[in-house]
C-alpha cells in the first residue's frame, strides 16, 4: 500500500515561482541537459564506429597498447567540450588509410599516458 504524500508547501525560488510554475532557470537547466544528452548519444554513436585500442600495464613490463586490427592514434572527443569545458582523448584503432586523418595524434612513445586515459575512463563509467 503506498502512502499518499503530505503536502508541506510550495519551493519557491530560482527555479519555481510562487504558483509552483518553472521559472526561466529551470527551463534553461532543462534545455542543456537535453542538449548533453543528446550531445553524449551522438559521441556514442561517432565513437561505435572506430574500435577502441586494447591496453595493459605492469609495474615490472611497463605499458603496452595495440589493436586487434589497424593502428592504435589518439584522437580527440570534441563533444566533450560542450559538455565539460574540455577537450578529452581516447585510443581509436584506425585502418592504414585512415592514418592521414587530421586531429590523430601518433605519440604512442609515452604508453603511461594511454594507460592513465584508459584508468581514467574505466574509473569514469565503473566508480
């Protein structure tokens, strides 16, 4: 059996006036997380279609990255920058013809770095 909520008053403030309406505020609240939601789903989808790299580490080996099939590059998530102010990277793994694409960065000699981005986005979506 639910409980039926006792009414204990109206929020009034930002994001409320005083007939419990929106205010400008929370419909611009609402307008930019729709906006990032969408902004995510198409990253999601951009990212479906270039397989991510395949990375470990070991204090004693070191850092290796590589990929199943292509080359592994950095590449930047430019979706992330209406959504955090910042522009994040992840390993991609690209064909050889694709290897002339602008934006790719080819600087594998720092592995650490790779595997502090894959910790990172592991930690991210697994906290």
């Amino acid at each position: 059996m639910e409980a039926t909520p006792i009414f204990a008053g109206k929020l009034v403030g930002r994001y409320y006036d005083s007939q419990g309406n929106p205010t400008k505020y929370l419909k611009g609240v609402e307008s930019k997380a729709k906006r990032g939601a969408q902004l995510l789903e198409k990253q999601k989808i951009e990212e479906a279609k270039i397989p991510s790299c395949n990375s470990k580490w070991s204090e004693q080996d070191g850092g290796e990255v590589w990929c199943e099939t292509g080359y592994p590059r950095l590449v930047k998530r430019p979706g992330d920058i209406a959504l955090t102010g910042k522009i994040s990277q992840r390993c991609a793994c690209f064909k050889e013809e694709e290897l002339g694409r602008p934006g790719l960065e080819n600087s594998f000699d720092d592995v650490d770095k790779i595997y502090k981005l894959n910790v990172h986005v592991l930690l991210a979506t697994n906290p």
